[in-house]
C-alpha cells in the first residue's frame, strides 16, 4: 500500500511540475523535460512489466483528465511504454543509470512519435522530419538530461521504500 501512494505523490508531483515550473525553463518549440515519462520507466525499470504497466496507466489516466483532451489516449501511451520497459527490470542495478538513460531517451522517442502518429497526423500534419527535428530529438534530449539528476532521487526513494518490503530482488517480476 505505501508503495502506491509513493507513485501516486511521484505521478502527482511529476504533472504539478509538468505544468507549472517546468513551463518556464522550455526552449525551441515549448520543449520542456517530460517527468511523467521519467516516472513510468524508473517504475517499470524497477518493478517489472505488470506493475510498470499499471503505474503508466494511471499516470497518463491523470494527465488525460488534467488536459481535458480526449480521455485515454497518453494513458495508452504511457501503459505500453511501462510495459515495454517492465521489460529490463530483469537487468535492474541499483547504481547503474546508463540502461535506464537509454531506457528513458527511446521510450521518449517513442512517446513522441506515438503523439505525431495519433495527434498530429490524423489532423493532416504529416511532416515528420520537421517534427523530429524540431520536437522529437530536442524534447528527448532534455529529458534524457534531465533525467541524470531525477532517476538518482527516484532510486533512492524506491529503496528507502521497498528496503523493507523485498530482502532480493528475485520477488519483483522480470
């Protein structure tokens, strides 16, 4: 139970600073550090595919319904890319943050070209190469630095949390 309130303040905590703060240090074409996708793959990185699943789910339900755009369309998105790296939980260190930088500049990648192929293409924008150019690559970018500095803080909490709940890791689903 405490394990869900820690990832329902970080998805909280993660969309108050997606929307707020975060709004103010944006460059280009409004690029700003997507902290919701750092959540759901540090998440699935740590507790396997299922429960990286169900934490994505929840975490794009909350930005749908804060949005007001169409419901269930970045819950879709961030439950496939949960999903997806519920995957490498199976090769979890606790110190190692090279396999979840990688983890969160592809699953950036791809949650933008999810949000080109449903948003913007079926609105009869089809120029990708100026929307990688332009959005994708500099909005991975960001995040992916940016995410150096938030996984560091996101193990740690996920330790001082789950310390006392598994002795091994052999308990978490790979």
């Amino acid at each position: 139970m405490i394990v869900f309130l820690v990832y329902a303040v970080e998805i909280l905590v993660a969309l108050l600073l997606k929307t707020t703060v975060l709004q103010y240090v944006a460059f280009g074409f409004n690029n700003i550090p997507d902290l919701i996708v750092m959540v759901v793959v540090a998440a699935a990185y740590h507790r396997g595919k299922t429960k990286g699943m169900f934490i994505g789910f929840a975490a794009g339900l909350v930005l749908d319904i804060a949005s007001g755009g169409l419901l269930g369309v970045f819950a879709l998105f961030y439950m496939f890319i949960g999903y997806l790296n519920g995957f490498m939980a199976k090769y979890y260190v606790q110190n190692d943050f090279l396999l979840p930088l990688a983890m969160v500049a592809a699953s950036e990648f791809l949650y933008s070209f999810m949000f080109w192929l449903f948003l913007f293409m079926t609105r009869g924008r089809t120029n990708l190469v100026s929307y990688i150019s332009n959005q994708m690559f500099p909005q991975a970018l960001y995040t992916t630095v940016v995410f150096i500095v938030v996984y560091r803080i996101l193990d740690l909490i996920y330790w001082k949390v789950t310390k006392p709940l598994y002795t091994d890791y052999s308990k978490v689903e790979g």
